[in-house]
C-alpha cells in the first residue's frame, strides 16, 4: 500500500519536475528572470539560438540564468524514488541483424547500430548512445529554431499583407476621386469613358485584393503546416533516446522546407499612373482645351513614407509625419525621393521641374536598379546622374561635386534625356541656359527613370506640364 501511494506521488509530482523542452526531468535546473525554469543545457541552447524564454519569448541575458538548486533537490529525489519503485529494464531494442543492444550511433548512416554492426561501419564514425543523441537533438533544435522564427515571419507577413489590403483599397479611393474630378471638367459626353475607366479601375483594385486575400491565406496554411511540423519536432524532442535516434531520418525528411517566404510585390499594389497619371491626355483629341499633359508623373509606389504626392501625380512634398504605406521593395526608405512612373531604354525624352525657392532638392535620372532600403550618396557612380542645391550652392552631383555656375538663380529645370546616345542634360528652362551633361552606361535593357528629391520643405516640386500640338492630315 506504501509503495502504491509513493508510486502515485512520483507521478503526480513528475509533470511539476518535467523541463517543457526535452520533456525530461530536470537536469541542473537554472531559473530565468521570466520565472520559467529549464535544464541548465535547454536553456543556454535556446539562448544561443535566439536569447529568449522558450515558454514565454521573453529576452534574457545568459549570466541571468540562475542555478534552482531547491527544483535541483527535488529532481533528484523524485529521480531516486522512480529507480527505487521501478528499476531500469533491459533494453526492448536490439539490432535486427546480431539481436544484440544498440549501444552506438553511425554519424553518417545516422542510426543506432550494435557492437558487431561496427566492422560494417569501419570507414564510419561511432558514437556512444550517449554522445549521438546531443548531435542529433542538437540538429532538430536548429531545425526547430528555424520552424519558430518562419512562424514569426508568417504572422508578420501576414499582418502586413492584411494592411496592404486596406492601402489598396485607400489607393483605389484616391484613384477614383481623381477619375471623378477629372471626367467632371469634360462634360456628359465623356462620361461613358469616365465609366470604362472605373470599371477598370474597379476590376484592378478587386484582382489585387483577390490576389493579396489568396497570399493570406497561402500564409495562413504556411502557418498552420509550420506549427504541425513545430508540434512534431518537439513531440520528437520528447522521446527517449533511441525511439528519438530510430527515427531522425523520418523525422528529418518531413521536416524539410522548400516553400519560398511570402513578400509583397510592387505587382501586389495598383499601377496607380495607369489610372490617374496624366489621365486628360489620353482624351485630348476629344477636349484639347481641358486637356494637361504631364510627360512625367510620379509613382506613389517608390515614395519615400515622408513624401506627398497630388492626387494627379504631379507634385510631391514633405509630409509633416510618416505616412502608413507598404513596405514594399520598390519604396524609397529611409532617403526621401520618388521616381517617376514610367522607366525608359530607348529613345529621346524632356520634362521641366518647378522647384520654386526650395533650398534644397535634387533632380535627374538614376538606374533601375538604385539603392532603395538604405542610405546612399548620391553619385554617378552609384547609378544617378543629377544636379542639386544644397546650402545656397549648386552641384553636379558626381564625386568631385564640382560647382555650377547658376546666375540668376534657377525656378524652374529642364531635363532632357537621350536614351540612344546615353547622355542626360539639365538646363535652366526659364533662360534655356546649358548647365551641364552626363554620359552613362547601362546593362542591357536596363531602364533610367526620373528621380525626384524635394528635400523635407512644404513648398511643392511641381512636374511642369508639355505643350500639347494637334496634327491632322
């Protein structure tokens, strides 16, 4: 009867004594500020790994990780009490091949072998039981790290995509308002195209929000397919040694990830300039006179969060705070410019910048390719050729940063690229006065856009419109 209720002590008291990463009892228990408890090695692999509680996620730092030596005391007695009542059993698990005990570890075979398996594995390296379990465990621990940290990366991204929804569909509020404003200067006659156009708009916003929903819910099977391979990695984790060892390799191959992570594209956003950027000319034949044709408008895709851009896209300043916007490749963050919506390989092309009495700003074109998620100096030599102001003094902005001779002081600048000849010039459009020129070089098909740096001023740099000719035959 005595031992029957010491039986069922040490087995109420076991879950107490149990560490929730091996699933064993304690061994040498430290105690961490969070108030968790976990075998001393459990506890410095996890900080190793990612520096947090593996119960809670809370950081800690490794000398806070304090020897519990009353749950030490305790361990060992229940430990003591369990080989009393209950000896330890010879092993069930033998070698099917000489049914003798599977004492070692094949590092390269991976698998618990017997003593006479080793001359089968002489070119092999053998381990102890004891020694192979930490190298295995070690390798699901790292597996399981990398489970835990894709769940994290899931969770944001799709909190992320579930914002991006919501800035699409602001995108397609501020589309539509400026289709509505334009299409009201040009009579009931043109009402027909104002529909078509909302419609498209409309078919765009829905394909990008079905696109996005699709994305979150990829996601959200990621998540659920991750978490079953993080429960089976720590169901694993809590075996004893050779169940554990006996089926690594199982284990092992289901635990593979080879699905890419999800991202938001510049695709995932609507074309905004398609809709809105230099909307009237597209019906200019119709209604010349109310038409404004810009040959560049602006793409609120690649704008710094502290830039405003105009409804129509053709002006850009500083936004007295952060704007909410996605976080997407294409965005300047954290240098404040903005390019243009249409990129260019071939042929000639001209636009005129008003930038007023900024007393700072830059102006030019840059590579596709420029530096967009860090900061960078503006240069030739990093895939921008542009002019500036800056402190009262005009700049050619090359590494020689030599000066320019700017008398009256410019309002206005023209910008006149020629893709065929890789060469970029800027004048003073109000003096037609030369300032100067580059030449460039580009890999094939790669595109020059304009890029735009209004500087954090609230006096707009306004895109000036083209002149607009009708020929007729």
């Amino acid at each position: 009867m005595d031992e029957d209720m010491t039986d069922e002590g040490s087995e109420a008291l076991r879950p107490d004594l149990t560490c929730s990463v091996c699933k064993n009892i304690f061994n040498d228990p430290v105690l961490l500020p969070c108030s968790h408890s976990f075998c001393r090695e459990c506890a410095q692999r996890s900080w190793k790994f990612n520096k947090k509680c593996p119960a809670c996620r809370q950081p800690f730092t490794e000398d806070q990780a304090i020897a519990n030596r009353a749950l030490k005391n305790a361990c060992e007695t229940l430990v003591r009490q369990i080989n009393l009542t209950n000896p330890p059993q010879p092993s069930e698990f033998v070698c099917n091949l000489h049914y003798r005990p599977l004492e070692l570890y094949c590092e390269k075979d991976e698998e618990p072998v017997c003593v006479d398996c080793a001359i089968l594995h002489s070119t092999h390296r053998l381990f102890s039981i004891k020694d192979g379990v930490p190298r295995c465990k070690k390798e699901l621990f790292d597996k399981l790290d990398i489970f835990e940290k894709k769940v994290d990366l899931h969770r944001k991204m799709k909190h992320r995509f579930t914002k991006a929804v919501d800035y699409v569909k602001q995108q397609a509020g501020e589309a539509e308002k400026q289709i509505k404003e334009e299409f009201e200067r040009l009579h009931k006659f043109l009402y027909a195209e104002e529909n078509k156009r909302l419609e498209v708009l409309a078919s765009e916003e829905k394909q990008k929000i079905t696109t996005l929903q699709e994305k979150i819910s990829k996601t959200e099977d990621n998540l659920k397919s991750l978490k079953e391979h993080v429960d089976i990695l720590n169901k694993e984790l809590g075996k004893e040694d050779l169940p554990l060892l006996m089926n690594f390799q199982k284990v092992k191959r289901e635990a593979e990830w080879k699905k890419g992570d999800p991202k938001i594209s510049h695709h995932d956003l609507l074309n905004m300039s398609k809709h809105v950027g230099a909307l009237s000319f597209t019906v200019w034949q119709m209604m010349k006179d109310c038409v404004k044709y810009n040959p560049v408008v602006l793409d609120p895709n690649t704008a710094s969060p502290w830039l405003a851009l105009s409804p129509d896209l053709t002006s850009v300043k500083e936004n007295p705070e952060r704007l909410s916007v996605p976080d997407n490749p294409d965005r300047f963050d954290p240098c404040v410019f903005v390019l243009g919506a249409e990129g260019y390989t071939s042929g000639k092309h001209k636009w005129e910048v008003s930038v007023g009495d900024n007393p700072k700003w830059i102006v030019g074109v840059c590579k596709e390719s420029v530096v967009r998620k860090r900061k960078f100096t503006v240069s030739t030599n990093r895939g921008v050729w542009a002019i500036g102001l800056s402190k009262g003094v005009y700049t050619a902005l090359t590494p020689e940063r030599p000066e320019l001779p700017v008398n009256p002081r410019p309002e206005k600048i023209r910008i006149k690229l020629n893709m065929d000849n890789r060469e970029v010039s800027f004048w003073d459009a109000m003096t037609a006065k030369f300032l100067i020129s580059f030449s460039f070089d580009l890999e094939e098909n790669e595109k020059v856009y304009p890029i735009f740096g209004p500087g954090l001023h609230s006096t707009p740099m306004i895109l000036a419109p083209g002149k607009i000719a009708v020929y007729t035959s």
